[in-house]
C-alpha cells in the first residue's frame, strides 16, 4: 500500500517526491497517530500530564511507560513508539545534567526540546536511517523569578509548536476539540488537574480507570515532577 503511494519515492529518506514529501517522515507522523492518546495541558504556572495507558492483566508496568521524567522541572508524554522514546528521553535527561555542570542552572524547557528536535531533524537527512516514529508533548516549569510553565509539541521530522494545552495519539483531533472548547486562559490548579482525565474520558468512556492511565504534575507549590500512584488517581476520577 505504501509503495503504491509513495510510487517509489519513499524507498530512502532523503529522497523528495515531485511535490516535496519526504514519504518517509509521513509514514513516523502516522506511527504516532496510530499511538495511545497523551494530553498535556499547562496554566501560568503549572502542568499536568495524562495518557492512555493498554496493558493485559499478566503485564508488568516496566515497559509500557507513556510519561517520562526528564529533570525536576521538566516532564514529557508520547505518543508513537516507547523504545524510539526512551532513546530521546536519555539524551534530554543527560543534557539537563550537562547544562547543571557547565552553567550551574538547570535547562530551560525550550533548550530541552530545541535539543531533542535537533537530534530528530538529523534522522531526516542522512541515508541508512530512519525518522523516529515518535512525538512528544514536554512541558514544565522553567527556571527563574517568573517561574512560567511552558509546553511544546515536537514531532518526527523535528518541528516544534508551542501551546496552552494539546493531544497527540489516537483521537487526538477529538481530544483538541474538547480542549479548544473548555480551556481557559485562567483556569485553576485544581482544574487544571481534571480536564486532561475529562479529556480522555471523552476518548475512553467507562474504560477510564485508574489502571488505564498515568497522570503526572508539575505544580507551582514545589516544581517537582510528580508521578501520581493508582490511589492518587483514584481520587482524582472520582471528581470527574
């Protein structure tokens, strides 16, 4: 099917098409379409992740990780393939220590992801390759007297968007709706909290359950990346 459609263009990556595609790029973008729904949505000073999280009952939780910590202030979901994820997530975690020992601060969220993007956008112009079928959804708190949260979107051919609050994933175009329709500029911690669940219930239904998703917090009160326990999520369904 996809050699039809790429009619012999998408055999290399650094081959364009007569329109200007890189057939190969397109075929990541669609690996993470096809993943688990991730949200992430950001206040001035706060941030909070939720994914869609598939596991059987025999399955243990090693392995099937959506939400990653990078460094105290800085958190990323994905959507698209773990193992391509946990590449990046090694390579954003060990240039947050490199910033720490060479400027004596911690990294910014934008240098975060400028970095990995960078990384990303070289797997799109060298033959013997291939994209990395994955975006992410990063976000924190950066460093300083204003303390302002901020999330980016990035996505396999290295491109990177700002935003107040986004989906990637399966039934992501269902989910920005949702958010478009009930984010606000000064929306509350304690609603911040809830409308990334709201938002997947909207995706998920009754499957929504603690067992069927992560959430983590980035709030203004400590700044400290937070992966929240089956217990704490609970608490947080049952207000939904």
């Amino acid at each position: 099917m996809f050699q039809q459609a790429g009619r012999g263009y998408d055999m290399a990556i650094t081959q364009f098409s007569p329109e200007g595609r890189l057939f190969q790029v397109e075929y990541a973008i669609e690996a993470v379409r096809r993943g688990t729904a991730a949200i992430v949505c950001r206040n001035s000073h706060s941030v909070v992740f939720a994914v869609e999280k598939k596991s059987s009952e025999l399955q243990e939780i090693i392995g099937s990780e959506k939400i990653f910590k990078v460094d105290d202030h800085i958190g990323a979901a994905i959507a698209g393939l773990t193992a391509d994820a946990r590449v990046l997530i090694d390579r954003a975690r060990v240039q947050a220590q490199v910033n720490i020992l060479n400027y004596d601060e911690k990294i910014s969220v934008k240098d975060s992801t400028l970095n990995i993007c960078e990384y990303l956008q070289l797997f799109t112009q060298n033959a013997g390759v291939r994209p990395f079928g994955v975006s992410f959804l990063i976000a924190g708190v950066d460093p300083g007297n204003e303390k302002r949260a901020v999330l980016y979107l990035t996505d396999p051919s290295g491109a990177s968007w700002g935003y107040k609050a986004f989906a990637i994933g399966s039934g992501a175009t269902e989910a920005r709706v949702y958010l478009e329709e009930n984010y606000k500029e000064d929306i509350s911690d304690d609603e911040l909290k809830l409308l990334p669940l709201r938002t997947l219930k909207e995706l998920m239904g009754d499957n929504l359950n603690k067992e069927t998703c992560d959430v983590a917090f980035i709030m203004k009160d400590d700044i400290k990346f937070k992966l929240l326990s089956n217990e704490e999520k609970e608490d947080l369904l049952n207000k939904l």
